[in-house]
C-alpha cells in the first residue's frame, strides 16, 4: 500500500473546484493553484491592498481574542469555585487575600466588594457595579475592530464594484463599440472585490458574535458569584447585629 501524501489531500475549496470541472463545457485551467491564486491576487486591482489588511487585522484580533478570553475564563471559573467555598465558611480575610493576589476580571469585582466589607452591603454593592463597569470594558477590548471590520470590508469589496464597473464603460465609451474583452476585465474587478470583502466579513462577523456570547457567560458568572458574596456579607451583618 502506497504512504499517504497529505500535501496531496485536497481541501475543500479544491473539491469544489474539481466538481465544477464535470460540468460540460468547463475546462480545467492550465494553471496551477498557486498560480491562479497570484492571478486573482492581481485581477482584483488596487483595492486588493485595503481588503488584505481588513483580512490580516480580523484574523489577528480573532486570534488575541481567543486566546485572551480562554485564560480569562479558566481563571475566572477557578477564582469563583475558590471564593465561593472561603464565603461559604465565613472566611472573609482568606477569600480577600485570594482576589487580591489574582489578576482576573472575577477578582477585581469580587476584591472590590470584600475591601468594603464592613462599610455595609449598600457600599458592596455600589463599589462591584464600579468595578464590573470597568472590567466589562477589559472583556470588550477588540470588539469593536471586528464590528468596523464586519461593516468596512463589504463596503470597500461594493467600492471595488462601482470602481470596476466604471472602468467596463469607460473602457466602451473609447471604442466606441461594445464588446466582451473590452468589458471583462473591469467586471471581474467589480466580482472579485465584491466576493473577497464578503469572504472577510462573514468569518469576522461569526468572531464577533462568538466573543460577544462569550463575554455574556463570563458576565453572568461573575454576577451571581457577586450577588452569593453579598448575601453572604448580609448575614454576617446580620449575626453581628443580633445580640
């Protein structure tokens, strides 16, 4: 039996390109996929180089994000299960030593609370909504390049268009005639630049509203684990109040 060649093994753009070519009158290009990707590269004109960097920026952002909001959300499902147990067991100095030695968004909320715990729940609760404020800013850092870039990159592939249909007439309105290799090239500008700024706004828009439901969860947790810690503090309160 032969060894797999994986470099071989196609994708499945490759797939699709290979079931078009069963379709009568489609003949197989003589270049190969390197070579036609170059090709594109250049039919698609100048707005190639906006549309290229909207593609490198998502993917970057995508990747930070990723990455970013996993460590985030480890440590912050560690730092509840741990706080929640120290509350739990009235241990108010060992749960306020453990968010304040913890760098999660978790902590900081949880730490702002604790720090105030002898000025009242009223306080509490006042200084977790300031400090829940701030990190809400922190887990959304970066959502808003991937929201521009959702919008923008449709828009310079509809500008490509515009830009490749005119070139079509002008390109008619010298020869005075109309014919199809006149018009081609600047039609298939207008489709190519059309298809790559959608190509880079669906993905981009998939990454955005993951990280948005991400956030959400994360927020959620964070929340209940702060209401738990200041019905904890309340009847604490409470027991110190009753004679």
């Amino acid at each position: 039996m032969n060894a797999v060649n994986w470099l071989e093994v196609p994708l499945l753009p490759m797939s699709l390109h290979g079931a078009l070519l069963q379709i009568p009158g489609v003949d197989a290009p003589d270049q190969t996929l390197q070579e036609q990707l170059v090709q594109l590269w250049g039919d698609t004109g100048f707005m190639r180089w906006p549309l290229a960097f909207c593609l490198i920026l998502g993917i970057l952002v995508i990747i930070w994000k990723f990455i970013d909001l996993t460590s985030k959300a480890g440590r912050t499902k560690r730092i509840l299960k741990d706080v929640d147990e120290l509350l739990t067991q009235h241990r108010i100095k060992e749960a306020l030593d453990l968010t304040r030695d913890t760098d999660a968004p978790a902590a900081n909320i949880l730490y702002a609370g604790l720090e105030r715990h002898e000025e009242g729940t009223d306080r509490v609760m006042k200084a977790i909504e300031n400090q829940g404020l701030i990190e809400m800013s922190k887990l959304e850092k970066g959502l808003v390049i991937l929201a521009t870039l959702t919008n923008i990159a449709p828009l310079l592939g509809f500008l490509g268009t515009v830009i490749g249909m005119i070139i079509a007439f002008q390109s008619i309105e010298a020869a005075g005639e109309v014919e199809a290799t006149l018009v081609a090239g600047g039609i298939k500008v207008a489709l190519l630049t059309t298809a790559a700024g959608l190509m880079i706004a669906i993905p981009v828009s998939i990454g955005h509203n993951y990280f948005v439901s991400r956030i959400d969860s994360l927020v959620i947790d964070m929340e209940e684990s702060a209401q738990k810690m200041v019905d904890t503090l309340h009847e604490i309160e409470v027991e110190r109040a009753t004679p």
